[in-house]
C-alpha cells in the first residue's frame, strides 16, 4: 500500500483543532521515533526509511517497526509502506543493530490523530508538534493502491483546504533533517 500524504505547516492550529475535533475524538499520543540506516547511509540516500516508533497514549504503549520505500509521487513524498507490531520493543531494536543497521537519529512526537472518513476515503490527520522544532504540522493521509496515488492526494488536498491549509503552507521537510538541521 502506498501512503498517500500531504504535509503543512499550520499558522492556526487552535482553529484545525477544533475543526477536526467536529470531525473525530482525538487519540493524544506521543512518539518515541528511533530511525535506522546502513552505516553508508544508503537508506536515507534511496529516499528509504526504517523506523521503531514507540506509542504512549490513554491505551497504554505500544511499538511498530516501519519500512517506507522511495517516494512514488516526487511533489508529496508518498512511499510504500510496510508496518508490522513489535511485541518486544528492545529486541527490535537490537535486531536491527544486529542486522548492520545503525542508528540515525530518535527524537519525540507529540500528535493529536484523527481518524475519519471524507470523500469515500479513510482518513488519518495528525497535527504534530515536535518539542525540538517551532511551530505545528499537520499531516493527512490515506492507505492506497498505487494506480490510485494522484486520485487520494487530490482528495488529501481537498481535506487540507476544508481545514484552511491551501498549496502555500504545504511543506516536503522532513521531521528527521529538521531536527537533524536543528542539532547542528
């Protein structure tokens, strides 16, 4: 499945809260975001992520490890990507270091996720803080088949703008290389 995915940055994120909480009951949570790469950096070079995300939230925590392949959209960023439960989360981690893979960078989340439908689509958005960089994000995205990638972006796109969020604030920076920027 591809995610399709857009991303802005919101000048207004008490407004988007309360419109999206109209939409959906909000799920707080924080991330634990842990990201590997080969020690040539190769991943992060093919445009590759893999990730150990560790969830804390009402529901308790619990832990995903992620793959993402190359973008198969350049103007979004939408990758593949392939997500499975970890029941244990230090043993994931030290498989991957077992594996040659070597830690790239970790940093926190905060997010508020909704879930909801809109256009014949299920919906994620997230608004996003991370504690290392200023201001807040918003995320939205869909799980789609690839021949159906420009399709869910147009509706990603018509979510963004019910919202108040137009083509200007959308942004392709990453969490990773901001807060990567940011610690230099």
């Amino acid at each position: 499945m591809i995610e399709a995915e857009l991303k802005a940055r919101v000048h207004a994120p008490e407004a988007v809260m309360r419109m999206l909480d109209e939409r959906a009951t909000a799920r707080v949570e924080v991330y634990r975001d842990t990201y590997y790469d080969r020690p040539d950096g190769s991943l992060e070079k093919a445009g590759e992520e893999l990730r150990v995300r560790t969830v804390h939230g009402a529901d308790g925590t619990r832990t995903v490890l992620t793959y993402k392949g190359a973008a198969v959209d350049e103007e979004s960023g939408s990758k593949p990507e392939h997500e499975t439960a970890v029941e244990d989360t230090e043993a994931a981690h030290a498989i991957l270091r077992g594996l040659g893979h070597i830690e790239a960078i970790a940093f926190e989340k905060r997010c508020r996720n909704y879930d909801f439908e809109d256009r014949g689509r299920r919906f994620l958005a997230t608004l996003v803080r991370v504690p290392e960089l200023d201001g807040t994000f918003l995320e939205v995205e869909t799980l789609v088949d690839e021949d159906e990638v420009a399709a869910a972006l147009d509706d990603v796109r018509a979510v963004l703008a019910d919202l108040g969020i137009g083509p200007q604030d959308l942004t392709r920076e990453t969490y990773t290389g901001a807060v990567a920027a940011q610690r230099r």
